[in-house]
C-alpha cells in the first residue's frame, strides 16, 4: 500500500480539523496539501510507532506551528491578520488541544504526541481553552432537530454550557419560521428531518436572511466531507459526546466574523 492509499481515510477529517485550527478553509486546506506534499516529496516522514492517523496529524500540526503566515491557495506565505479580542483571548495552542481531544477524539496522549507536548500541559490548556471559550461566547441557540430526544439532550447540554435555546423545530418551515422571530446567535441543525424536509435547505434559507455560525449534526459527515462541492465547516457526528458539542460550538461562535465584531 503506498503513501497516498494509507493517508486518503484521514483526509476528509485532517480537512475538518484545518478549517477549525486556522478559521478558513482556504488557510486550512492549504496546510494539508504543505503537509501532504512534504511527506510525499520526503521532506517529512511519518513517525515510527504511531499510527497513520496520528502521524498525520502530527506532521500537519509541526508544518502549521513552524509557519509564521497563513498559506493561500497557491501554498505561499501570506501576512496573517491581527488577532482582534477573541484570538488575544484564546491562544492557538490551546485551541490546538481542544479541537484534537474533543472533535477529533484523540487521547490526551495521543494529542501530546502530535502537539510534542506533556499531557499535563495538554490537560491545562484543555481547561484554560474552554473556559475561556464558555465565558466570551454563549449566545443564543436554534436548535433543528426532528427527535425529540436528541433536541432535549442538545438544549440540556447547550444550557449547562451557560448558552440560551431560544427555539427548537422539527421542520424545514418551523426552522425558518423561527429563526426569523427568534434571531438566534447560533444554528445547530440536523442534516434529515425525515418528513419536516432538509435541515441543509432549512440553513440555506436562513443564512439567506442574516448570517449565523451553523453547527450541521448528521450520523454520516464523511458523507459532507468528500472536498468536491462547498462543505460545512462545523460538523458534530451522532451520537455525539458532550465535550465534542462543547468544543464545536466553542470554535463556530469563537471564528464567526460577527460574533467576533460583537466580542
């Protein structure tokens, strides 16, 4: 098996992580195709007694902290912006640490590794990250969910995490409907309704009318994650845990251009 035939199930995944490590997926998937490039030309080889996965991610992760820009589609350096209020607030490392612990489901050792950190200094910034995260950005929530028991547990654990449901709804018309009377912060939607629609048509028609973070919840992103048409940046698969919505509602609202403006 060669390089490229070892590496293509982690991709749509590393894609996922890029997006919410640099907060575009320009910037994002440049970094992978510097690190693919890399370990395919030689120049970065992945590590002995790691898994594919886990060296993946590992060289990705050196390439983008030894980086002093961002990367363009071309995959040259570009001037990386000033970080305003939110990006002064939380440091990259630290965001680095929760996204592979909670959204990529990484362990703490596994994540130590690819950071070239102690799992100490992974579990304080873990911490620090998420505090930090919880108390700058809770805003309002719509949730689009058409089981009524996976909408209960969303908006039980969005409410502990110190954010507002404001509305749930089960269908594409219901979703808009009160999207529109409700003027959430923040979308978290189900991808099938089953009878209610599309919840992707539901989002369309909302983003139409104002912009809002969407957070898609679907029992198949490598479904959405395939890179041949425009993909949602923020995905939570089912079932879901806790610390995986926590963190990915953390990231959605923490790199939104205007809940940033708002912070």
């Amino acid at each position: 098996m060669n390089m490229t035939e070892i590496l293509a199930p982690h991709l749509p995944y590393l894609r996922r992580y890029g997006r919410a490590l640099t907060g575009t997926q320009e910037s994002g998937d440049a970094y992978v195709r510097a690190a693919l490039s890399a370990l395919l030309a030689g120049e970065e080889v992945l590590p002995e007694g790691a898994s594919p996965r886990v060296g993946l991610y590992r060289v990705f992760q050196a390439i983008w902290a030894s980086s002093t820009g961002r990367l363009d589609d071309a995959g040259s350096t570009v001037e990386t912006a000033k970080p305003d209020s939110l990006l002064k607030a939380l440091a990259a490392p630290r965001r680095a640490a929760v996204l592979l612990t909670s959204v990529e489901a990484f362990s703490l050792e596994e994540t130590a590794f690819i950071l070239d950190q102690s799992t100490q200094e992974v579990e304080r910034a873990i911490l620090e990250a998420q505090g930090t995260i919880d108390r700058l950005l809770a805003s309002r929530v719509l949730i689009i969910e058409d089981e009524p028991i996976i909408a209960l547990d969303l908006e039980n654990l969005l409410t502990e995490l110190g954010h507002k449901v404001v509305a749930t709804a089960a269908t594409r018309d219901e979703a808009v409907a009160k999207a529109r009377s409700e003027r959430p912060g923040l979308v978290l939607a189900d991808i099938n309704l089953g009878e209610g629609g599309s919840g992707i048509d539901a989002v369309s028609e909302i983003l139409a009318s104002f912009d809002i973070p969407v957070i898609f919840v679907t029992a198949y992103p490598e479904r959405l994650l395939t890179g041949e048409r425009p993909e949602p940046t923020y995905l939570i698969a089912k079932p879901f845990l806790p610390e995986t919505v926590q963190a990915t509602v953390g990231q959605a609202l923490f790199f939104h251009p205007t809940t940033r403006k708002a912070a």
